[in-house]
C-alpha cells in the first residue's frame, strides 16, 4: 500500500465508507473509481482484512447482471474449470498479460485515431495498426502454449515417476508373472 492508497472501509452492516471524502459509498463509486484509475483498498472494519478483490468482484458481478455482459456462459464455465487445475497460475498469468495488451493496445488505438482524424484516409491507420499488433498477439499465444506444453511433459513426467514407483513396490506382481 503506497501513501496514496485510499482507504475504504467496509462496515458489518455492509455500507462502504471512503475515509478521504468522509462519506458512504456504493459499488457504482468503487466501479468508478477503477475507472479513473485511482488506488484504493477496501478494509473490512471488523478484522481488518483486505477485501479490494472480493468488492471489485461484486462490481464485476453487478456489471454483469445489467446490460451488456463482457463474461458469456460459456466464458465462465472455463474460467470455472481452470480453479484447482494445474494450469490455474499459467491461465491467471495468460489472462493478466493479455488484459495489459489490451490495455495498452486500445490505449495506442485511441492515440492513434485522435492523431489522424484530420487525415484522409483512417483505413489506412487502421490497417497499419493491426499489422503492428499481430506479431504481439502471436507471441502472446506461443508464450501461452510455450508453458501449456511445458506443463504438460512436467505432469507426464510425474505420472510416469509415480507409475514406477507404484510398479517397483509391488513384489507380488513380480512373483505373479514369474509363476506364468
């Protein structure tokens, strides 16, 4: 937590209060602080645990309700799949780096098209610009299926390890072929 961090402590009767305009909040406030990029904690009042990820999920989850969602059905049935598996910290950092990209990318795009609205020809922009994201993308996905495959020869290697071990401590399996 840095010296700026604001502070929003949350109360047992689930009110948000932001301790730097001394007055209660709601989701809709944390969403838009998110938005104006402003560093903030959420503090349970009670324990004094750090709650930012849980309220940023209630935003997500409120988001998702109204409107337009980001996050399809089937989105979340993989992102589902993905706790518990091995893959969990690759996929989290996968996701982590490629919202960065996007970030930065739309952030570039928007530069770019404020640049050129007194331009003649936007296509032309546009299409420079996708031929310079491309090869980001892909090196995106072959670092992803760099650590996929790498993940995949530690878990065979494993198994394999483990299939012996189970194989060498069996003596009467040994004593079993032996009488064929």
């Amino acid at each position: 937590m840095t010296e700026n961090t604001r502070i929003i402590k949350k109360y047992p009767n689930r009110r948000l209060y932001d301790t730097e305009v001394s007055r209660y909040i709601t989701l809709e406030n944390i969403r838009q602080l998110v938005i104006r990029g402003e560093d903030f904690q959420v503090i349970d009042k009670r324990s004094g645990e750090n709650i930012t990820r849980t309220i940023l999920l209630q935003v997500i989850s409120e988001q998702e309700e109204g409107g337009d969602p980001i996050f399809r059905t089937e989105v979340l049935r993989n992102i589902i799949r993905f706790y518990g598996d091995s893959m969990q910290s690759t996929f989290s950092s996968y996701l982590e780096l490629s919202l960065e990209f996007f970030s930065e990318q739309q952030q570039q795009f928007k530069d770019r098209m404020r640049r050129l609205l007194g331009a003649n020809n936007p296509l032309t922009a546009l299409r420079e610009l996708s031929q310079y994201q491309l090869p980001i993308w892909r090196s995106v996905r072959r670092e992803f299926l760099s650590n996929l495959t790498r993940r995949e020869k530690e878990e065979t290697t494993q198994q394999s390890a483990s299939e012996g071990e189970s194989r060498s401590a069996s003596p009467d399996r040994d004593a079993r072929s032996d009488d064929r």
